[in-house]
C-alpha cells in the first residue's frame, strides 16, 4: 500500500498568487498531476499532488511560500458510472471521515482522510487501484 504526498500552499487571497505558484514549480521542472484551490475572504490554500514533491515543496519554500505536506490516499477508478460513489462509501462505511476530494489526470482522484492507512487497508481488496508516488510521477 502507497501514500501519495500533497503539498498545500497557504496564500494571499489576490490576484495572480496561484500563477506565481505553479510558475515556481513549472520553472523549477515540476510537474503539477492535479490540484485544488479553496479559499476565504483572506487567504486560500492550494494543494497539488506533483511527480517531484520534494523538490516542489523546496522550490516553493526558497520562492517564501509556506508550504505543508500530508499523506493523502490515491485511488484509480474505473470509467464507469458510480464507480466513485462506490469507493467513496467503503471509506465511510469503515468509519473514516472524508475531508475533501478531487481530481488529478484521468480518473485519478486524491481523497484526503483522517485516516490514511486505514482507508488504504480498506480500499486494497475493493475494484479500485491504489496509486503510488511513483505511478504519479508518470502518469
């Protein structure tokens, strides 16, 4: 079973601050896989799942952005109608509450947990594939 690791960048909520970010990372040759922008009046938080989180995060934190990291499941589901409700409720049915959601390449999708390793030991045996940090980097 494999984590995948998620970078969310606290910004200023203002014009132009999600294309300075991603413009850190595009010249610093990472590749951004999916992400997510929310915000409020002040300030917003995008997180992104990139082939290279290590050298993502350095580049962000050398460009004075603040930068967490957390380990987030990573599911491949099949092209088929309510195939993401279906995992969606073997998460929940196991009791592990589910924070946010959403897309990367394809049907890749990142769902961030309160419990990440007990959503990957329920999700293992189910008709989804658990994606990789590895697999990420070259999807």
């Amino acid at each position: 079973m494999s984590k995948v690791r998620q970078l969310s960048v606290f910004i200023e909520n203002k014009a132009g601050r999600v294309s300075e970010v991603t413009s850190v990372l595009g010249n610093a040759g990472i590749n951004i896989r999916g992400f997510s922008v929310s915000d409020t009046a002040e300030y917003g938080i995008l997180r992104l799942v990139v082939d290279k989180p290590d050298e993502g995060r350095d580049a962000l934190h050398q460009a004075g952005f603040t930068v967490k990291e957390s380990d987030v499941v990573c599911i491949k589901l099949p092209d088929t109608p309510g195939s993401l409700a279906q995992a969606l409720k073997i998460v929940s049915d196991a009791g592990v509450n589910i924070e946010y959601v959403y897309s990367l390449v394809s049907t890749y999708v990142v769902i961030n947990v309160s419990d990440v390793d007990r959503a990957l030991q329920m999700l293992a045996d189910q008709p989804v594939e658990l994606v990789s940090q590895e697999q990420i980097a070259t999807i």
